[in-house]
C-alpha cells in the first residue's frame, strides 16, 4: 500500500459523501481511504457504513468523541501506506490529487 488517506468525521453529514466520493475516485491505484467517526450523533456514521459496503478501499473506525487529534492519531494507528494524507470532511480531492502527489515526492526524493 502507497499511501493512506484519513479523514476524520464528526457531525458533518452534508459534507461527508461528498468528500469520500473524491477520495475514493482518485485516479491513482495504490491507496486506502480510512474514515474515523469521532462519536458523531448526525447521520455521518450512517454515511461511512454505507459507502464502506460499495466500496473496499473505504474503511471506517468508530470511536468516542476524543477529538480530531485523536481521530488522526487512531487512523494513523489503523492506516497500512508507506505515506499518509490528512483530509478534513468539509474538503475534496480533485481527481489527480493522490497521483501527483506521489510522483512530486518520488521525482523529488522526498519522505
């Protein structure tokens, strides 16, 4: 696995398909998507659940509400890529987000 991408969640249930989506449609083969709902009491946990059944690259951890440091923290805890991408779920990917990305860090030798 390349590159982990981890989204915490709380309470943003306009928002959240939406950035999964984009996460999820990347143009790029090699990553994972991890969603931590942060003990959201909104339809958010309802929204992750459902979109991790269509789709095997999305995995969701739920938690009690610590926090979005804490979210990253147990998402960096879970995440399996040799990189790791923080998105907040008011954000979104664009298509070429994650390919670029990797090509930028190896084409300029970086960790």
């Amino acid at each position: 696995m390349k590159i982990s991408v981890i989204i915490p969640v709380y309470n943003k249930d306009t928002y959240v398909r939406k950035c999964l989506q984009q996460a999820l449609s990347q143009d790029y083969d090699d990553y994972e998507v991890i969603a931590v709902d942060d003990g959201s009491s909104d339809s958010s946990s309802a929204i992750c659940d459902e979109m991790a059944n269509e789709n095997p690259r999305l995995k969701v951890i739920h938690k009690e509400n610590g926090g979005v440091t804490a979210a990253r923290r147990t998402g960096v805890e879970e995440a399996r890529g040799q990189y790791i991408m923080f998105c907040d779920r008011e954000d979104a990917l664009v298509s070429h987000a994650l390919r670029h990305t990797i090509e930028a860090m190896e084409a300029n030798d970086a960790d």
